[in-house]
C-alpha cells in the first residue's frame, strides 16, 4: 500500500492508502478510525480490487482543520476524492460511521457520481431513539442511545478521554473480550490522532441521524456484516438487509470475533467472504 493525499474543494488534505489491482474499492473507516485499521484486509482484498483507503478529515494523516465534522461534510470528502482520482462507479467498504457517510454521499452524489458494490459493516440505521419509537421499531433501527441526555454523556466522555487508557476503556465494549490490551491499547492511540473535540462533535452528528428513508431506496448489490456480540443489535443489520432488494447479510457469531471490529479480529473470514462476494 502507497500512501498519497489529495486536496478538498475546502482546502484540507486528506490521506489515503493505495494498492492491489481490479475494479476500484473505496474503503471508509468508521469514527475516530483510520485507514491503518484494515491493514488485516489489505493482501487479501488487494487480489482481487484496486484499495483506496480512506483517512476523513482530522483522522490517522489526514488534516486537522478545524471545521467540517459533520457526516454531510465527509461525504462531499468523498465526493473529491472520486472525482480527484476519477473513480466510475468503485464499490464501497464502509464500516460503522463510514456507512452512514456512505447513505449521505448516495443521497447528496448519488446521482451525478454513482457507486458500485456495497459492502456496509455493522453502523445501523438510526443511532439515536426516538420517544414514539416501541422496543421493536428500536431494536431495528439500532437506536442504542435512548435519548439525548444520554448523548450528552457519551460526548463528554469522550471529550475527556485524551489519554490511550481512558479512550480504552471505550473502547473496550466494541470488542470481544478476546482482544489483547496492547491490541486495544494501539487501536485508542489511532484514535487519538483525531482531536477529541472534533471527535465528539462527529459523534454526536453521527447519532443523530436517521438513515432508514436513504436505505429502502438503495438498489445496488449490498453485503451486510453485523456481530452477534457488537453493541449493535444484530437486527438492525438484518433490517438494512431486508430493506435493500437482493441484499446478503452475514452475523459472526460471539466465539468467532463477531464484535463491532468484526473485520479486525477475525479477518480470515471477513476477507473469505467479501473476496467471494466480490469476485461473483
């Protein structure tokens, strides 16, 4: 993998890694994540796909301006980056928040500028519950955060956690207990490239969004990943996949690394299964 940047429309230089060969394949890393976090799919995915993974604005080498934290503003990242390396139609890796970038590029850039293949990785489609919602329509929606003072906290937890140790233990629910401390340990250190302020300001814009209406209107050929063990309920990606016509979905299993890093820590068959699916 290369490393190579490009500039915004907004002046902010943003990183990338590069390499493989085939058909495009835009890898986005979820929030606070960079694109050293598939360094386990790289060899795997690049045999069969031209990888260019992404680092958004303010995380792993991209820029840290000091504006643009918003799901909407990534997508249009996205948007350049496309257009800057000319990408037609690339097929889309996109795990936790990087989905959510991924509805909103389809909705603002669809049209003009089209995806190919998705593959979505555990982000539901509505973080944040709404009152009128029943424990079902939340189960589905994936609405982990009950309300808004809930929301409040998680953001100041964050905000505060600017030690490796601190941003662990928040880590740590997102993956299975299997996890090493020096692997949690470097993880929260990536993390921590980005600003805490702006990380909590991405987050609290990432939860309140309600991607369903986006979802029921996708029609491109969709692989859903969601772990029987991620502080994502595994119906919620069930639901993704039920509402995009023809779409797969696959649930690891606890005992198997299926977390919310389901790709990180079992990459065997992460990589099987999207290698397969991409090579149909």
């Amino acid at each position: 993998m290369e490393r190579k940047a490009f500039n915004t429309d907004d002046g902010v230089r943003l990183s990338y890694l590069e390499g493989g060969r085939g058909h495009p394949l835009v890898m986005l890393p979820g929030w606070s994540q960079s694109a050293a976090l598939f360094a386990r799919q790289f060899e795997d995915l690049g045999r069969v796909a031209r990888i260019i993974a992404l680092d958004h604005r303010g995380h792993g080498e991209s820029a840290r301006p000091d504006r643009g934290y918003k799901v909407q503003r990534l997508a249009k990242d996205l948007f350049a980056l496309l257009r800057a390396l000319d990408l037609r139609a690339p097929d889309v890796l996109a795990h936790s928040m990087g989905a959510a970038v991924t509805w909103s590029y389809l909705l603002l850039f669809g049209a003009e500028r089209p995806l190919g293949r998705l593959v979505l990785v555990d982000e539901p489609a509505a973080l944040l519950a709404r009152p009128d919602w029943t424990p079902a329509e939340r189960e589905a929606a994936g609405a982990i955060v009950p309300d808004l003072g809930a929301l409040a906290g998680f953001t100041a937890a964050v905000r505060s956690a600017t030690e490796t140790q601190s941003l662990a233990a928040i880590l740590r629910p997102m993956f299975t207990p299997a996890i090493g401390e020096a692997e949690l340990l470097a993880v929260a250190a990536e993390n921590l490239k980005l600003p805490r302020d702006h990380a909590a300001d991405l987050l609290a814009d990432n939860v309140v969004q309600d991607w369903r209406a986006v979802i029921r209107t996708l029609r491109a050929p969709t692989l859903v990943f969601g772990g029987a063990a991620s502080v994502h309920p595994p119906a919620s990606q069930r639901w993704i996949a039920e509402a995009i016509p023809g779409a797969e979905v696959e649930i690891l299993p606890a005992d198997q690394g299926g977390s919310h890093f389901l790709f990180y820590e079992n990459p065997r068959r992460f990589n099987d299964r999207v290698t397969a699916w991409l090579g149909r």
